[in-house]
C-alpha cells in the first residue's frame, strides 16, 4: 500500500510502498476514506527532531484524523463487520490507568498525562489503510460520509471538548470571542452555537473571507483582528470582556487579544499550536481568569460530535486531495490558503 511517510526531520515528506498490516487478535484494519491535514502535522514536519513527548522511530506515517470502513477485524473482534464506515478516535492510551477507564485517553497518566495520537508515535492515516489496535477506538459513523466526517475526530472533538468545559459560563448575555476563524474556528462557531442559545459569539481573524465563512457558520459579530476588535468586544461586553475566549491560533499577538478581551472570573482557553506565550502578571489576564489548555478530547465526548453531525447541527467545510497530492495540501494548510480543512482521500 503506499502511505504518506516523514523520513527524517526537516526532510521533505514521502510517498512510499510498505506493507498492508495484519491485524493481530483484538486488532482492527481500517480501509482509511478520509485523512484530515492538521496545523499539528506542519509542527511535526517542521521539528529538528521528536517534540516533546513524541517517542518515535523513523519513518513514520502522518495522520491523526482518520475516518473509513472496516476491512479486516482480528482474532477475538466483535462488534463490527466489514464495510462498515467508522471514525477512528486518535488517542490511544494504557487503557488501563483511572483516565482512560473513564474515557479520558487524551490524559493517559501511563502516558504522562496525554496520549500520543495517531501520527505522533503510531503509524497515521495517511495511507491506503490504518491498523488500529482495539476496536474500542472505533465509532460508527451511521450515513456520515468518512470522507467529509473524518476532521470531527480532531477539529470536530478538540472544538467540543474546548467549548464544553465552559458551558456553565454560557448563559443568556453571556460573549464567547473565537480568535482564529479557521477549520478549528468554524467548528467552534457551529458549537458553540449548537449547544448555548443566548451566548453572543465573535469570531476574529485577519482574513476578511474566513471571517465572511465564520458569519454563515453562526458567528454574531465577525471581526478584523487589531485593537478596534478589541475596543469592539470591550464594547459589546459594557467593557467587561468575554466570559469565554478562545484563541485557535496560539500566538504572541493573538494570546495578547486573549488577555485583553477575557474577563474577571472568566475562561481563557489556548486550542492553538501557534508557540506563543501568554503575558501574565497581576492583572493580566483578569483577575481569576481560568487559563486552560485542553488537549483533544474523550471518547465519549467523540460520540456526541457524531451525535451533533448525525443530527446536521455541525458539519465541516472540506477541501479533498488524493494521496498523491497530500503535499499540495500541506503547502496550502502551511500558506493559509484552506477555508477548512483539507482532507487526503486514498482511495478517491
């Protein structure tokens, strides 16, 4: 099968032939439909060397968002058949640990508090097929197209579980700002919109035509990222700031706006990847500001963004590329240019 592989650090990527793995007993081989391409990949791509926590042997295949059909279950499998479309949650943990008997394997306390992910440590999806080690990992997706529901198993779950952890501070009046109107940004619109109803939620960004996207997905106010965003929020909140923030993109401009808009008792939470640093004294962020960086989300939490896409309350905009041009796709997503989420498709 050919498999999209990273060969060496700061090297370019590789289309590459390897072997069709062989389920072993409890294990589950999946005909991979759809691979979602994740800022998190260009991180990887970009290191001088295995991040922090990423314990892996090279080569390697990308790919932590991953949706397909069961084609082959090992000894001892049940519960699936073969052709049946499922999602495949990314992080795989102990299984054995207090966090992930409850679900949690993004915090594996074997694994050091987060589970490693699919592409980070175990092979990816960006192959014509995905072995995937228990069948516990696996979500059916009902009449959901793989290849447009494989991004909710990351962008869909991590905007969840982000959102979600905040929900008592939603109520009516309440402001949720969303900075970075991106595949991450969109999905979090469409939730937070799903699951509050009096919340007014902004969406900020630098490009005018994400912002016009942010608009159709639910947004109330979406707005040119710079100090009259700023003075905007400050505005709409009787210069109180949000009760939620939520900064998609991670950076040092960005985080600053973070601290700005947040208010007293209030949420800030840091989804992006950007590697930027939070400016914290006495008074910034605001006083008793949650600072939170949540990582992914919990299975069972992926079943309720399925739940919510079954029931077409949130759906991700996808731009499709054959495995041949997953490098296309990657320069795109590195260049800004996906207006959602770009999603390899092996076997289109």
């Amino acid at each position: 099968m050919r498999a999209f592989q990273l060969v060496g650090w700061r090297r370019p990527l590789e289309l590459r032939d390897v072997p069709v793995p062989e389920p072993g007993p409890g294990q589950v081989l999946v005909k991979v439909a759809g691979a979602g391409a994740c800022h998190s990949d260009l991180h990887i791509m970009e290191a001088p060397g295995p991040p922090p926590g990423l314990a892996t042997e090279l080569p390697f295949t990308l790919g932590h968002e991953n949706a397909g059909w069961v084609e082959r279950l090992g000894p001892g499998v049940t519960g699936f058949t073969p052709g049946e479309p499922v999602i495949v949650y990314g992080c795989w943990g102990c299984g054995v640990c207090a966090n992930c008997r409850q679900g949690r394997e993004n915090y594996c306390q074997t694994l050091g508090g987060q589970g490693p992910g699919l592409g980070g440590g175990h092979d990816g999806g960006m192959a014509e097929y995905l072995l995937v080690p228990g069948p516990r990992y696996l979500i059916p997706l009902g009449t959901l197209d793989p290849r447009q529901a494989a991004p909710l198993s990351d962008a869909g779950l991590t905007s969840y579980h982000a959102v979600k952890r905040s929900l008592h501070l939603l109520g009516p009046g309440s402001t949720a700002v969303v900075i970075g109107a991106g595949g991450l940004g969109q999905m979090t619109i469409q939730i937070l919109r799903a699951l509050t109803t009096a919340t007014t939620v902004v969406a900020v960004d630098t490009d005018a035509g994400k912002l016009e996207t942010a608009r159709h997905m639910g947004a109330d106010e979406a707005l040119p990222s710079g100090d009259d965003a700023i003075a905007c929020i400050k505005d709409l909140t009787g210069q109180q700031g949000a009760e939620l923030v939520l900064d998609m993109v991670g950076i040092d401009p960005t985080l600053r706006m973070a601290a700005q808009v947040a208010r007293v008792l209030g949420h800030l939470t840091i989804v992006g990847l950007g590697g930027g640093a939070l400016p914290v004294d006495f008074t910034s962020p605001p006083h008793e500001c949650s600072v939170a960086s949540p990582y992914w989300g919990t299975l069972p939490e992926l079943m309720e963004v399925i739940t919510l896409a079954q029931q077409q309350k949130i759906g991700m905009l996808v731009e499709h590329f054959p495995l041949e041009h997953a490098h296309e796709a990657y320069q795109l997503l590195h260049d800004g240019k996906i207006h959602g989420r770009a999603v390899i498709t092996p076997h289109a």
